[in-house]
C-alpha cells in the first residue's frame, strides 16, 4: 500500500532541489543565463543577508520554516549552532 503522504514528501523534496538549484554555481551556462535574469533579486537577497551576517561568532540565530535550509547552511559555517527538525 503506497503512503498516502509520499506525493507530498515528494513534491517539497523537488521544489527544496529547484530552490537550491536558484544558488548552485554547478550548472549549465542557459541556465545561469536564466537565473540572472529571473531569479537576480532572489540571489541579491542572498548576498545582501550574508554580507549583513559576516560577524555572526558568538550570536544566536533561530531558522524555522525558512524553505530548503540554504541560509542555515551558510550560518553554520558562521556559527556554533543547534538545530531541531
């Protein structure tokens, strides 16, 4: 018997891989094209909240329900962090 919640699972483990793929410089130069011109205030937001955070070291920082984890995978390099699922 299929899990009635597996095409749920599914569907955000795709769009959590198209919303990563928004910041992976691993892709084919069409695609970057694309990107630069659709998605460049998704990728300047980005680097606007990274440059903010540069001095992290020492502070709290809380990401909860906040899409794929993208920016949380950028704090922990930051940071010393605790995480709960």
């Amino acid at each position: 018997m299929k899990d009635p919640g597996s095409g749920i699972k599914q569907y955000f483990d795709e769009t959590a891989a198209r919303f990563d793929g928004i910041y992976s410089t691993d892709k084919p130069w069409r695609q970057k094209a694309v990107d630069a011109i659709f998605r460049e205030t998704v990728n300047r937001r980005y680097e606007l909240i990274m440059a903010d955070l540069l001095d992290v070291a020492g502070q709290a920082i809380l990401d909860v329900g906040t899409g794929s984890g993208r920016y949380a995978v950028e704090l922990l390099r930051k940071v010393e962090a605790l995480g709960w699922e």
